[in-house]
C-alpha cells in the first residue's frame, strides 16, 4: 500500500480524506450493512442501500464500469429485500411468520452457480468492446456473481454466505489493484464477517427446521 504509506507520511491525511469522502462513507455504511446482515436485522437494507448507492459513484470513476452497474442493481435489490423481509405470510398453524433462513436444494445451488458464470460471458465481451476497462473478466464475474449472491440474500438462503465469501476476496484484491484502499479493508473486512455470518445462520437452522 505505497500510497497509503505516503499519505501517513507526508501528513496529508485530511485532503486526502477531502478527495475520497465518499469512498469512506461508503465504506463505513457498507461496514454496517454487513454487520446487520449476519445479525438478520432488516435495518440491513436501509444502509446497503446507501453504501451501494455511493459506491456507484467511486467504482465508476475508477473504471470498474460492470460492478458499478452491479450497484445500481444492489439498490434496487435493497428495496425488494426490505420489502420481502418486511412481509409476513401464513404458517401451517395459521399464524402470522417473518421469512426464515433456509438451505438451498442442490438444484437451486447449481443453477446458481452455472447464471454466474452464464451471465459473466456477455458482460465480459461488452467491457471489452465497449470499455476502457483494465480488468474486464474479474469485473463481469463479480458483477454476475454478485447479483446471484445479493438476490440470495433477499431470500435468506444461507448459501449466500458462501458466495460472498469468494465474491469478497475477489474483490478485496481488485479493490488493491485499483488503489482504493479503504475500499479493499471493506472487502477484507466482509470476507471475515461472511465466515462468520454463515455459522451465525448455521446456528438458526435447527431451531427453525
């Protein structure tokens, strides 16, 4: 991290701060996201929306054009899945339940699988017809995989976890490559707490089988 070296070393820290706000806010909202998500609070979805919102903007501005739309997809997305873990429906015993966790079929985790990977072809060959783009494959399959991995979530399928995980690490090394540091500490920060949001909903399963 040479320039976040130099910053701390040339006392430049507020404007630099000044320049990357946005990208800082971004983080500390997406922080929070994640933090909520793992503890099933459907407040999740209010600052997911916000830190996607302004992430569009950075990711943009630094070329990485395909997870920039994949943003725009995580906030609408946001809107759907404060919509669907609002919503109750009826139980067996007639009463009143919110959306639970659940485990994917073998069959959903394949399909899954096999529209990320689908998607990312055309994504791919659009950034590099139609971009500038210096890291178009890594660009399409986290954009691809990203929106499989967030519809997911808006379901409660517990897998989700595991994609994000991969999609996390990816990006954290994508986010160095690109020098957005506080952007990279996020991702690293989301592949330590995706481990543990998966065995926090590991916990929940026996008790709501």
């Amino acid at each position: 991290m040479p320039d976040a070296i130099n910053i701390l070393e040339q006392g430049s820290f507020i404007p630099w701060l000044q320049l990357h706000w946005i990208e800082v806010l971004a983080t500390v909202t997406g922080f929070i996201y994640i933090v909520l998500t793992i503890r099933e609070d459907i407040r999740l979805w209010f600052f997911g929306i916000i830190s996607s919102a302004l992430f569009i903007w950075v990711f943009a501005k630094s070329k990485i054009y395909a997870y920039s739309l994949l943003y725009i997809y995580y906030v609408l997305m946001g809107f759907y899945g404060w919509y669907n873990w609002s919503r109750t429906k009826k139980s067996p015993e007639d009463k009143e339940e919110k959306l639970s966790i659940r485990k994917s079929t073998f069959p959903e985790i394949l399909a899954y699988i096999t529209i990320s990977i689908g998607f990312a072809v055309p994504v791919y060959y659009i950034l590099i017809k139609f971009s500038d783009s210096d890291a178009p494959a890594i660009d399409a399959l986290l954009t691809s995989s990203g929106m499989v991995a967030t519809w997911m979530l808006t379901c409660k399928l517990i897998e989700q976890w595991l994609f994000w995980i991969i999609i996390d690490i990816l990006s954290c090394g994508l986010m160095v490559y690109k020098h957005l540091y506080p952007s990279a500490a996020l991702f690293f920060a989301y592949t330590l707490l995706a481990i543990k949001g998966y065995y926090e909903w590991k916990k929940e399963l026996p008790a709501r089988s």
